[in-house]
C-alpha cells in the first residue's frame, strides 16, 4: 500500500510548465493572437522576392502574347467593354506587385503554410491562362482556366483574411479585374465560336 501511495503522490506533484513557460519553437514566436509567428531574417528580401515571382509570372505571359496580340488578337471579335491594349500592361504590373505584397504579408506573419500553398496554386493558375488563350489561342479552353483561377483566387482570399486583414484587401482590386477578365474571355469565346 505504501508503495502505491507515493505512485500516487509523485504523480499528483508532478505538473507540466505551463505553456507560457516554456520558450517558443524556432519561428513559432510568442503565440498572442496579433503577433507574427514567423519573423524572417531579411524580410525586405523576401518581399523582393514574393513581387519579383509574380512579376516574372506577368513577363512569361508577355512574351507569349508578343506575336499573338499582333497578329490574332485583332481579327477577333471583341466583347463590350474591352479596353485599350495599351491599358493591360499597367494593370497588371500592379496588380503582380499587390499579389506579391499580399504572399509577403501573409508569410511574415504566418511563414509558407497553407494559405501561402494555396496561393502558389493561385499563381500557377494566373500563369497558365496566357498560354491557353494566346499560345494556343483557344478561348475555350482560356475560359475554363480563368473560372479554375476565379476559384482558386477566391479561396485564396479568404485563407489570407485568416491571417493578414490587410493581405486580403490587397487582393481585392485583382479580384475585380479577374472577374472582368473572366468577362471578356467568356465574350471573345461567345462571338468567336463559328
């Protein structure tokens, strides 16, 4: 019985430090709600790098709208509302620099977890539409890609409100000109059919 009973008592005296006792995880920070959990040695780097993919994603499109958006581009009929050519260039640089702001938010604060995963499916997405549209020049098949990007971008956005507020809202003009986007491409399939 005297055995059992220390059994007994060692086990009630010993309790497990408390959470806030022990150190954090390397990257795990201190664990409050608004604090970052993953602070990053050189963050003005990563940012570069965050707008410099997504800018090197708008690139690769350009080049493969070079000859396309001469020769092929202007025998199509186009939807209402399509705006100058000249108008893409702008916008998009733009809005890559915001998508690329907006992914270094989230891995500050988060570090490359799911909402960042999803966001690289998002960008393979972006990347694929120009190859559908101008490489193959099947708008068809450009307007499913750009409704799989639509999804994608959506799902994005609410996975980023999870973690940066203001990471969402840099997403929100993109979303806008996505859904135009989609707008014109369903228009250019529609009276290019025949």
């Amino acid at each position: 019985m005297a055995a059992d009973q220390r059994l007994v008592t060692a086990s009630v005296a010993f309790q497990p430090p408390a959470p806030s006792a022990l150190p954090p995880l390397p990257g795990a920070g201190g664990g409050a709600p608004n604090e970052p959990r993953f602070t990053p040695s050189r963050p003005w780097l990563a940012l570069l790098g965050f707008v410099g993919l997504c800018l090197l994603v708008g690139a690769a499109g350009g080049a493969l709208t070079a000859t396309s958006v001469h020769d092929w581009y202007p025998t199509l009929n186009a939807p209402p509302g399509k705006p100058p050519n000249w108008v893409f260039g702008p916008v998009w640089t733009t809005l890559y620099v915001m998508m690329g702001a907006s992914a270094w938010l989230v891995w500050k604060r988060a570090g490359a977890g799911p909402a960042l995963r999803l966001w690289g499916w998002h960008l393979a997405a972006n990347a694929l539409w120009t190859p559908l549209f101008f490489g193959l020049r099947n708008p068809g098949a450009a307007l499913i890609g750009i409704l799989l990007l639509l999804v994608l971008l959506i799902a994005t956005i609410r996975a980023f409100r999870r973690v940066s507020r203001l990471a969402e809202v840099l997403l929100w003009p993109y979303l806008a000109w996505v859904l135009f986007a989609t707008w014109l491409n369903l228009g250019f399939w529609w009276l290019n059919r025949g």
